[in-house]
C-alpha cells in the first residue's frame, strides 16, 4: 500500500530537519576541535592548574680561603587546603608540637576559606620526616609538601653582621645578603602545580620541580680565621670591661680588602628572628662617633704636610689653653712645659694639638680630613653605611677647630677611621676599602675579581713615613705601650671620647668611648686597625688602657697567622718539640694504652688534628688552655703533643694548613 503524499512530504521535511541538524553539529564539533580547540584547552588548563614562582638555591658566600659562610639548601615547606581537612582541632594538636608552633596558630589557618595556606616554610628535615609519619600513621588530608631553598650559616654567629641573612621568601634582609642579593639569589622559574577539580594541589606535581640554575657565588675578602681571632679577642674585653658594645675593623693597608670586621652585641643569623635591632646592627661602618685622639693622627698628617710643624719644635704648655673663651686642658690635667711636637704626639697632649691645629686653619684641616675619607660613606660593599659629620669651614670659630684638633666636633665610623690609619701606612694613598674578592659561577670558574682601588695620595710618602716614626713612638714609649706586640714593630694611637647624647645637645656624663688605631709591621704594614669599646663600665675607660691591650692580643695571633716573622731576630714560634711531628693525634700516643692520669691544678691536652681553627680554638679555650694558632686551614700538627698534661694557661701551639673547599 503506497504512502500518502502529505506524510512522504512530511518524512522528507523530518530527514532534511535532521541531516541539518547533524551537519550544523559538525560544523560546530570541528569548530570547536579545530578552530578554538587550543583556547578552550588552555582554559580548562588553567582551572585545573596552579601557576607558583619558584626560587631556586642562593650561590655559596666563601671566605678568601675557599671556606663556607653561608650555604643554601631544599627544604620541604608544608601546606594545606583546608577544604580537605576533616578535623582542624585533631590534625592542629598532631602539628603543633612537631612544628613548634601554638595549635591556635594551626587552627586558624587551618579554617580559613582559601583553598591553599601555609603552614611552616622551610622545615628541618627531621621536623618534615615528623609530619610525613603522622600523615601516614593518623590518614590525615589536606597537607602537602613543596621543596623551597633555605639558608644556613655554618658558623653560627662568625661575621654574622657582614653576612646578614635572608627571609622566608628568599629576600636577603641584611649585610652581603642584603647588598648583594640580585647576585645571589638563583633565577625563578614559574612552577604549574596540577590541582584537582576543586583546585586543590595534586601532590605529585609539587614534587616535581627541579631548581634551573643557583645563584652566583661569592668570595669576600674576610679571613674567617683572622675573623675568629677577633670575635673571642671582642668577647673577652667586653666581659672584662663591661662594654655596651664593641667593633673591631682589620685591613689590609696595600689593597683595601678588610680581613676581619666584627661589632658585638651579635646574632646567630640561622635564629635572627630571636634578636633585637641593636644585635643586628653593624657598628663598623653604621654607628658615628666623636673620634677623640685617635684623630689626632689626621691632624698631624695635615700639619706636617704643610709644614705647619716639625717633629723637633718646642712648645710651651701650660696645661691648658684658652680659645673664643673655652678652655681646653690635657686629658690629665698635667702641664708638661717646654715640649716637643713628638712628645705631643707620644704623649697626646691636647694643649699642643690645639696650637697645631690652629696653625692649619680650619678650611685646610677639613679639607684634609675629606680628604682621608671622613664625611663621605667609603662606598663598602654592604647596607646602612653612615657618612659621618664634618663641619663647614664658613661656620667654624676658633674654638670649633681646636675641639676638632683633639678629634671633638667631628663624628666618624670606625671603618672610616680605619680606611684613614691605612692610608698612613700606605705611605698617603688612600684606597676604598672592600669586601668583596670575586664572584663564581656555579662550576666554580671565577666571573669576575675585584682590585685595589686607588682613591687619591692624601699626604706624600715623605710626610707618611715622618707619621709613622712618630705613631710609632706612641705604642714604644708612650701612652699605647699596652699595644706593642712582641718582637714587632707597630705604630697607632690612642683615643678616648665622651659619648654623644643621643638627642644631639652635649655629652652624657660618665660615658666614654675608648679606642686603639694602628697599623704594622712599621716598615712594611700588613695590617691597619681600629679597636672600639662603647661605654665601659668598669671605672677604666681609656683607650689605653682597654682598647690598646685588646689589639695587641689580637695582632699577636695574626701575625702568626699570616706567617709575618718577628722584626727582632727572635724565631716566629718555639720549636716542636720532636715527639710532635710523630705522634698520631687522631688516637692514644703508641703504645699507649690508657689515657694518662691527670694530675691536680693540670688539664690533658686535646688532640686537634682535622679541627678547624674555630673548633681547635674552643677548645682549648675552654680548658684554660693559650691558643696559638700558626697558618690557615685544618690543624695538621700540635705541640705539646696530645694526650699529655699541662698546667691551665700553657701556650699549645697549632699549625694549621690551607684546603680550597670550593668547587
């Protein structure tokens, strides 16, 4: 039976409607696929995915030996998405003590409405063994790890005002840290973290990424040994004296690198969250203060330059003497008569500084004082750095330029003044100091490497060298006897200075700074520095007295340790004894086979091979015993030998060999 017309019209209708249909479908399927396939994707990409910038590991900071200061390494910071986690009260209680924070803390964070929240950055690798073993023992949910860079300062508190140290985020806050981050810090990478459809990470994918390229590394120009030295030096005058504070700056006067650079109070930067702003602080080149007679030096150079003076006039002192209405008296109040500019110097006489100083004038005085490098930061390689006070020329009376010949009126850094004494063992040729060596790439290959820069001839080697018989006269028969260093020949002057109010209207009372500068051996000087003890409270506060014996014992232990031989024909050290260079120091003298009884008032003496110098020195120290140290590196040899006994202060001579730990 044949279909009626209107239904094979309306079947024809029927199919055309369709096959429209599925064709207009598949134009609209390959559209998609090909035409906005990639835009469609990316967007499902990006709901399923998390975009993070990652940091790869800072470059290594080293001393001039190859030694590390500050190394960097990955540590897993853990996080959470607090949609996935079933009981914030049970898993904050688990967490707190492993992460030592307070469980309100956790819970807080744990309840938040984000789906990703930190909860401990950078942990110690026992801390995240701790929380993968709870995550494992209790099925907790929500918590993950992502590997970050840390920062470690294998020293602990050694030169940790240079160093400084660096946030969570990678961000260097203090010191080379701080200066130099853009330098050390390794390059960024965009990490894309897999997320589930609710946007939580999948954890496989935190785990994948892999740091691209560290960060440069950087050599200074610091001797952690020398830097040693000068820290337990620093510790035992502020014990002994009852400073508040304390800096010591050693340079090298022929390249202006800078050896060692310590200030007390201090920090462990590996715990820098513990301390206060004043541990922080640098006071080597961020603190000012009125020089005293260590400036002394500064006028001289510029009288004699002049010729103003000659090292054999006579003047006449009185004890005192009177400028614009002000009386200025010697610091003892003593009146010496007929003297010698010599003896002015050895003797620090203000009165004959004042008729020096006047002689100069105050426009040259200034300008040689400029000159030497106050009033202006020295351009050091690291954060904070002050620029001291000077005055103008046009606004000094004579009674400002006689409180500026005695080192009053005027305010400097300690590295200043160091920089200053330098240029005058440098025979007048002031160079910038540094801290800076070289940089590294991450093979070890150097990029670049820093020298000396000459920054002017502040006062000819004639007059440097007049300066210098004089300075030195100081510590040999004057008032820095208590600096000499035995069988060496060194130069520098005292200084003692009331301490400035802090509101900037006078002094305060009873409050004083002492100091030492100096520089030696004086016929070929190795080594310039400033010794600075803030507000003594012991009742002794001149730098004579305090500050003059703290550089004595320290450049004692360095000349050894640069191998400088003693100037009088004495031998640098007392011989090994024999047994010594025998003995295996690593166990019991053979045939040995107990440990020697000791006797009393003695103490048995440690074997030190393999110590580092910091480790040999403690101790040592800690028995009671004297370290001398000779050379750098790792202890190699010891006398007496190990194993025996000795008396508490008996002098244990190590000898110490260099090893380049850089790659």
């Amino acid at each position: 039976m044949a279909m009626p017309v209107n239904m094979q019209k309306r079947l024809a209708w029927f199919l055309t409607v369709i096959m429209l249909g599925l064709f207009t479908l598949a134009v609209r399927v390959a559209w998609i696929q090909f035409g906005e396939g990639k835009r469609l994707s990316a967007k499902v990409q990006d709901q399923l995915q998390e975009s993070r910038v990652m940091q790869s590991p800072r470059g290594t900071i080293y001393d001039r030996n190859g030694r590390e200061l500050a190394v960097s390494s990955l540590n897993k910071s853990l996080y959470a998405d607090p949609q996935e986690v079933k009981d914030a009260d049970e898993l904050a209680g688990l967490l707190a003590p492993v992460l030592a924070m307070p469980a309100a803390d956790l819970k807080e964070r744990l309840t938040a409405e984000a789906r990703f929240v930190w909860l401990k950055r950078t942990l110690e690798p026992e801390a995240a063994k701790a929380v993968s073993a709870l995550i494992k023992e209790h099925q907790l949910t929500g918590l993950g790890f992502i590997e970050e860079s840390k920062r470690y300062y294998p020293n602990d508190s050694l030169a940790a005002q240079v160093l400084g140290f660096v946030g969570t985020d990678d961000v260097g806050l203090e010191g080379i840290e701080n200066s130099l981050d853009k330098v050390i810090k390794g390059s960024k990478r965009k990490q894309v973290i897999d997320t589930d459809s609710y946007g939580t990470p999948i954890f496989q994918s935190v785990f994948s990424f892999l740091p691209e390229k560290k960060g440069r590394s950087v050599c200074l120009t610091i001797d952690s040994n020398i830097q040693y030295i000068v820290e337990r030096a620093l510790d035992a005058a502020m014990a002994k004296t009852g400073a508040r504070a304390g800096t010591v700056v050693i340079i090298q006067p022929k390249t202006g690198e800078i050896l060692a650079m310590a200030s007390r109070p201090t920090y462990n930067p590996n715990q820098f969250e513990n301390y206060g702003a004043e541990a922080l602080k640098n006071r080597a080149i961020s603190i000012i203060y009125e020089p005293g007679s260590t400036f002394k030096s500064v006028i001289a150079a510029a009288a004699l330059e002049e010729g103003k003076v000659r090292p054999d006039e006579r003047f006449i002192d009185k004890g005192y003497v009177e400028v614009s209405g002000r009386k200025i008296k010697n610091w003892s109040d003593e009146s010496y008569g007929s003297i010698t500019f010599t003896d002015i110097i050895k003797n620090s006489i203000n009165t004959g500084f004042v008729q020096v100083g006047l002689r100069v004038g105050a426009a040259k005085l200034t300008n040689y004082a400029r000159a030497f490098g106050f009033g202006k930061a020295t351009g050091i390689e690291l954060p904070g750095e002050e620029e001291g006070l000077l005055f103008d020329p046009k606004d000094m009376r004579d009674s400002d330029t006689a409180t500026m010949s005695i080192g009053q009126s005027i305010a400097v850094t300690p590295l200043q003044l160091t920089t200053a004494i330098a240029a005058i063992a440098n025979d007048g040729v002031l160079l910038k100091p540094r801290i800076l060596k070289e940089y590294r790439n991450e093979d070890g290959t150097v990029e670049e490497t820093f020298e000396p820069v000459i920054v002017r001839q502040v006062i000819s080697p004639e007059t440097a060298r007049t300066l210098k018989g004089l300075l030195e006269k100081v510590v040999s028969e004057g008032g820095g006897k208590l600096a000499a260093v035995k069988g060496y020949r060194f130069a520098g002057k005292t200084g003692t200075a009331e301490k400035l109010n802090p509101n900037g209207v006078g002094y305060l009372a009873g409050h004083y700074i002492a100091s030492f500068a100096g520089f030696g051996p004086v016929d070929d000087p190795q080594v310039a520095a400033v010794v600075m003890l803030d507000d003594p409270l012991t009742g002794m506060y001149y730098g004579g007295t305090i500050a003059a014996p703290v550089f004595s014992d320290i450049m004692s232990q360095v000349m050894r340790v640069m191998g400088i031989r003693p100037e009088d024909g004495s031998r640098l050290l007392p011989p090994a004894k024999p047994e010594a260079a025998t003995t295996n120091q690593a166990a019991l003298p053979a045939g040995q086979g107990t440990i020697p009884a000791v006797p009393a008032g003695q103490v048995l003496i440690p074997p030190l091979t393999g110590k580092t110098m910091r480790e040999a020195g403690d101790m040592l120290h800690g028995l009671g015993l004297t370290f001398v140290p000779v050379g750098t590196g790792i202890a190699v040899k010891q006398s007496p030998a190990p194993y025996t006994t000795a008396k508490p202060g008996t002098e244990i001579i190590v000898y110490f060999e260099s090893v380049n730990t850089i790659p």
